[in-house]
C-alpha cells in the first residue's frame, strides 16, 4: 500500500513538472512587450531568442489582432522542435529596410519547425507594384522566406500583397505547405506565390493562390516536388522554369502536379526554358488531373522563353527536357492553341506523353496544338489532336 501510495505521488508530481513545462513553453509576444498597431520586432525576436534555446518543443504566439512589424530574421539551429503560431495580422511596416537576404520575414536554418495559427502576413504591396516597370524588381521585399528548413510543415497560413514573391523556399528539405492561402491582384508584378529553389522533398496541398505571376515556380536545384489539390488564378499558372539563365544551374528531377484547378490565368502547366542558356537538364515532370478554366495556354513547354526581348533568341536552348507527361487534362482555353510544344532544336524533347486530353476553346473555331521539335507518344482521346500544324 505504500508503495502504491509512493507510485501515485511520484506521478502526480510528474504530471505537475510536465504540465508547468509545457506552459512555460509558450512564448507569447504580448509579454514581451508587444502591442496592438505598434512594431513588435523587438518583442518577436525576444520571444524566438528565448524559444530557440528551450531544450523542450516550444512555441512562439502571437496572438489575435494587428500588428506592426519591420524586417526580420528567425534564426536556428534551435535545440527544440519550434513552432511559431501567428492568429493575428501582421503588417509590413512599407519603409523598412529588408533583411540582408531580400525579405520582409526570414526564418532560416532551423530543424523540426512549425508555422501556424490562421493568421495574416500583409506585405502592404499597393504602392510598390509597378515601381520597376515590368522588370524584376531587387529592392522589393519577398513576405516570407524559407531558407535551409529541414522538416518544416507550414499550414493556416495568408500571406496578402507582398511587394514582390510572396514565398520563397531556398535549400530546404521535407518541407510541407498546406492549407496557405496568398492572395494579390492579378495585375501585381512578379508576386509570385510560391518559388522553389535547390529544395528536395517540398510539398503544396490543399492551398489556394491567386496572385499577379506564377502560382507555383519552380527553379533549378529542385527535386521531388509535388503540388496537389491547388487552386490557381488568377495568376501566370503553375512554371518549371525558367531555367538557364544563369550560370551553374543544377537539375530539376522529380515534379509531380495533381489534382489542380487553375482558372482564369495566363498559363496553365508550363515548362519554360530560354534560348541561349547554360547547360542543364529537366526530367521526370508529371501534370495530372487538372481542371482548366479559360486559361491561355493551358498545356506549354517554351523553350523559347524570352521576355522583353532580353536575350539571344536565334541560339537553342540548351535545357535538356525529357520524360514529361500531360495526362487527363480538361476544361477550357481562352486561346486557340490549347496545347504548344515548342522544344529546343539543339536539344529537342524526349519522351513527352500526351493522353487524355480534352480541351475546348471558348472563342470561335476550334482548339489546336502546336509541336517543334518533340514526337510525343499519344494515348486515349487526345482534343486537340496533338501537334495538329507542326511536327
């Protein structure tokens, strides 16, 4: 009996130590020192230093309401698991200075994280769009980057307006988005949703992006992506590319895009490479299930691709592209050429799979396809029929 008597003390005062240390590993920015309508950058990095150095999983709140906040970094490794739970508004103070890597929120180098909370990040973009003209524009801050994340999952999230990409994701690794929601006007430049850059393992689902550029880019370096049960549009669509134009680019390996809606944007699932490139490769690309809602362009590889004139068109590509298929894609073009394949002619396309296809363009006449140096293997009934005027 008193053993028993023992146990149970022994336990409760268990429970007492895990329960107070649980509570005590919420770090909530209000005790910090931050307040409604004010910057609570100071707060917030107080909260993360102190976070960052728990020995136990630990979290980073920032409760319901609005706030201010200028430029900031989160940085690890930290010693726990780390999650930062936002309810509430945060917004970009519009004079602030960017932090050193080009954004408004950083968070870098850290192992086991979290980002939470139904909450807002508003990069107040209005009076920047436009202020580099059509050009990519260096000085404006992405909202948020992710930079050598090693197993993240980011979900309940908004980001709202950035001045420029909305998320960056450079060198990460087992990294999930779902549910996060990004939204910016369609006439907004290079407000990119979501860029993936020399990552392996990333993850988009079950998110909605409407947004002035690419749903989702996906430059070089990435490896095993996969986009699933994403809404798209307004918008440029969802990009691999463009690849090749700067030098030591790596391989893009492993794409899969499933289950997609994209409505109302300027291109549906492309590949884009430009002329006059460096050496790469791109291989082992799969569009499946997608759901096309007048959209120009709605199945494209360009390897062609050279906006504004900014480069030396007469020279091919020298983009490998091969094993990419386009399989069950339906709905409706807003142009008459539903399907163009324009392959390198120094390195033309191989094993490109079509099938499955049926697309219908809203104006007079019929849908087409467009083919250059590509043979694609046909299967099912294909609408266009693939390659109609050039192959």
């Amino acid at each position: 009996m008193e053993n028993t008597t023992k146990f149970i003390v022994a336990k409760l005062v268990l429970v007492l130590l895990v329960s107070t240390t649980r509570a005590r590993s919420i770090f909530d920015v209000t005790e910090e020192g931050a307040k409604i309508e004010a910057d609570i950058k100071q707060a917030l990095t107080s909260s993360w230093s102190k976070a960052c150095a728990s020995t136990i999983p630990s979290k980073v709140l920032i409760p319901k309401g609005i706030y201010l906040l200028s430029s900031v970094t989160l940085e690890g490794p930290c010693k726990a698991a780390i999650e930062v739970e936002v309810q509430g508004t945060l917004k970009a103070i519009t004079n602030s200075k960017m932090t050193k890597d080009g954004s408004w929120v950083t968070f870098q180098r850290i192992e086991l994280f979290t980002l939470s909370g139904g909450g807002t990040f508003d990069g107040q973009g209005a009076k920047a769009w436009g202020t580099c003209g059509n050009n990519f524009c260096k000085h404006l801050p992405i909202n948020i980057r992710f930079d050598f994340i090693i197993k993240g999952f980011v979900h309940n999230i908004k980001s709202l307006n950035s001045k420029q990409f909305h998320i960056n994701v450079l060198g990460c690794s087992d990294l999930t988005f779902q549910r996060v929601d990004i939204i910016a006007p369609a006439d907004s430049h290079n407000t990119d949703g979501i860029h993936i850059g020399r990552s392996n393992g990333i993850k988009i689902i079950d998110s909605d992006i409407r947004t002035g550029d690419d749903c989702v880019s996906i430059g070089d370096g990435s490896k095993n992506i996969s986009i699933a049960n994403l809404e798209c549009g307004p918008g440029h669509g969802i990009s691999v590319g463009s690849l090749g134009k700067f030098e030591k680019e790596e391989p893009v390996f492993g794409i899969s895009v499933k289950n997609c809606t994209l409505t109302n944007t300027d291109n549906g699932v492309r590949i884009k490479t430009w002329p006059a490139s460096t050496v790469n490769s791109a291989s082992m690309i799969h569009f499946e299930d997608i759901n096309m809602v007048n959209v120009s362009n709605p199945i494209l590889i360009d390897q062609v691709y050279c906006p504004w004139n900014q480069c030396n068109a007469k020279v091919p590509s020298r983009v490998k592209l091969s094993n990419i298929s386009f399989k069950r894609i339906r709905g409706t073009s807003a142009t008459p050429v539903a399907m163009k394949l324009v392959c390198s002619s120094g390195t033309p396309c191989q094993g490109v799979e079509v099938a499955d296809i049926q697309l219908k363009y809203i104006g007079k006449g019929p849908a087409i396809s467009e083919c250059e140096n590509v043979k694609p293997m046909i299967s099912g009934a294909v609408n266009p029929p693939a390659c109609s005027s050039k192959a």
